[in-house]
C-alpha cells in the first residue's frame, strides 16, 4: 500500500496534524483511541488515489476504492471502511446521505466519518502546499469558537488559508467556527504508529 504513495513526506505529515487536532479536540468529540488509528491511517492513505488518477481528478474517490479493495492482514472490514470513508471525504464534498457508500453506514458510524474527516480536511489544508512547513499546532477550545495557532518554517500564508478553506465540515460537526492564525509557540508533532500489518 505504501508503494502507491508518491509523497510520503506529505501524507505522513497530515497524518501528525491530524492526530493533534484529534487530541486536542477530544473532549468535544469523545471519540477514542481506536477512532484515532483509523484517522491517522486514513490520513497516511488520503492521496493514495493519485495512483490510479494521475490528473488529481476524483483521486479521492480512487483512494477509497483502494483502501477498500487491499488485501489487510489486520484490521476488522468496519474499520477498513472508516478508513476509506475518511479517506474519500478530505476533499470536494463533504459526506452525504445521497452518497450511496456513506449512506450504507449506521448513524454512529457516519458521526465518526463526520468528524474525522473533518479534522482531516484541516489537516491537509495545513499542509496545502505539500512543504511540511507547519511544525508545531495548538489549539485553543474557547467558548465560540476553536482557534488554531500554527508556527513553523517562514511565512505560512499559504497553509493558514488552506486550513480555512477547507474547514467547513469540521464547522458543521463540531458547530463552532474555527479560526487560523500564525503563532511562535512551539508545540510539536507527534509520533505515529505503525500501519496495519501490510
């Protein structure tokens, strides 16, 4: 599967924005530790479909298809279609009852799709010009609104209107605003862990 990445450098990254948005945001979603290995295997697999969309065009869709078809050693097919999901939903439009795959999913689980993908779509947005050049992220949960303070390598015009252009779903699920702005506080990224016995 890790073949079928061409910018590792960048999925691994949104992959680390998103498990910090996660945890930062949990006592909203109360979400858990197994949602948080679906979101950061979702985030490490979301560009996958370049690979079978060269020209970018539907690619997200095609990541689902893949994550869907792959033969995993582990990992229950429940997750798996989170998983893909997730995937499918970081970019264009946000999940849909009409959408026949999101529809097939119980209530619980399309919350869970919901507010994944929605902090993955920030998450990619944070990193919108594929330079890893946000380095550290903290969130500030205020009453009205979420704020996300971002510090990293120059000037990050690009990734702060990124985040902001794609943070509709998240605005929906979690029913506040989330603001960006550009910070010195150091706060850094996380580790991840390793991928579903591939």
């Amino acid at each position: 599967m890790a073949s079928l990445e061409g910018e590792p450098a960048h999925a691994t990254h949104v992959a680390r924005l998103a498990v910090t948005l996660f945890d930062a945001t949990q006592d909203q979603h109360q979400l858990t530790a197994s949602h948080r290995l679906i979101l950061e295997m979702a985030a490490c697999l979301h560009d996958i479909g370049w690979s079978a969309a060269p020209s970018g065009k539907g690619h997200h869709k095609a990541s689902a298809r893949l994550i869907l078809d792959y033969p995993w050693k582990c990992g229950e097919p429940r997750a798996v279609s989170l998983v893909a999901q997730i995937a499918r939903y970081h970019r264009k439009s946000i999940p849909n009852p009409g959408h026949a795959e999101f529809a097939a999913l119980n209530v619980e689980d399309r919350r869970i799709v919901e507010v994944l993908a929605g902090l993955l779509r920030i998450a990619d947005g944070l990193d919108r010009g594929h330079l890893q050049r946000v380095t550290h992220l903290r969130v500030l949960a205020r009453a009205n609104a979420f704020v996300i303070e971002i510090s990293g390598l120059g000037p990050l015009d690009v990734e702060l209107q990124g985040a902001s252009r794609k943070a509709e779903l998240a605005q929906i699920v979690f029913c506040k605003p989330f603001e960006f702005q550009q910070s010195p506080g150091p706060a850094h990224l996380p580790c991840l862990s390793p991928l579903w016995g591939e």
